[in-house]
C-alpha cells in the first residue's frame, strides 16, 4: 500500500478491525518512510451490478449512496456519521436481499423509503432530483401523503 502523504511503498499495518457488520476491515497503517499514519478499508466488489434507467450496468457503490443522502440531508440536523451509518444499512439490505442484480430504481426507492423515516425534508429533497418531476402538480401527489396529519386512536374509558 503507498503512503497517502509521501507515496512510499513502505508501510506496517499496526492494527485490523472488521467493521460495517463484518463486510469490511479496517486497518491503521503507519508509513516507515514519513511516520504518518492513516487507515484503509479493504471490501469486496463487483459482485453486485446496478442496472441503470439507460440499460447499461456499473458495479454497486456505496460512495454513490451516500453522496445522494448527503445531497439530501444538506444543511439539516444530520451529522456525517449518521449519513455513513444510513447508507451501510442501505447497502446491507441491498446485498442482502439482491445477488447478482439491482436496479438503480429500486436503490433509489429503497433510499428514499429510508430518508423518509428519518427526515421528511431529505426525502423531499432527494425525491425531487431522483424522480425529476414533470411539473408540480406531479411533486405535490407524491408529498400528499407525507403531509397528511396521522389520525391518533382515542382511548377508551
């Protein structure tokens, strides 16, 4: 593994961790070169394709998910790990429940399904790029639901 900071091909891994429910590891390494730390996660990939709209396919990536959410969740209450965290259990349904292949519509509608448990606003905003809207009208059908007010069951005496 080359140095992030000066390039040398001469480092020590100084600790392995599995991480991300055991789908990653993550080791701290040390450059003997320049003293400098710094870490690297080691996953597997390839084995899941996304189909996208166009027909073509490229490899599942994680890092798209989470650039989408933090797109979304721009400006709002959430912090960075959260993001992170969000975008795992994404990933992890997604492997778990598709072998071969996904479409990008159904990564899509799984992260807005997730975004709209946590923050309505972020499901806004991603549904409004994801899906691109027609015209407003369009929009306001698929916010109606989320607006209505949950009707709360009276109790009994």
């Amino acid at each position: 593994m080359r140095c992030p900071y000066c390039y040398s091909d001469n480092d020590g891994v100084r600790d392995s961790r599995i991480v991300e429910d055991g789908k990653a590891i993550r080791r701290r390494r040390f450059c003997n070169q320049c003293r400098r730390r710094f870490t690297t996660y080691e996953r597997v990939e390839g084995l899941l394709q996304v189909r996208k709209r166009d027909g073509t396919c490229q490899d599942f990536s994680r890092a798209k998910i989470e650039r989408g959410l933090r797109a979304a969740c721009w400006k709002r209450t959430f912090e960075p790990e959260a993001v992170e965290k969000l975008a795992a259990e994404i990933e992890s349904h997604i492997l778990d429940n598709y072998e071969k292949e996904v479409t990008s519509e159904e990564v899509g509608n799984l992260c807005m399904e997730y975004l709209r448990e946590v923050d309505q606003v972020a499901f806004v905003r991603f549904a409004s790029v994801y899906r691109s809207f027609s015209d407003a009208q369009a929009f306001v059908d698929e916010l109606t639901p989320i607006l209505k007010p949950k009707v709360k069951a009276k109790k009994k005496k």
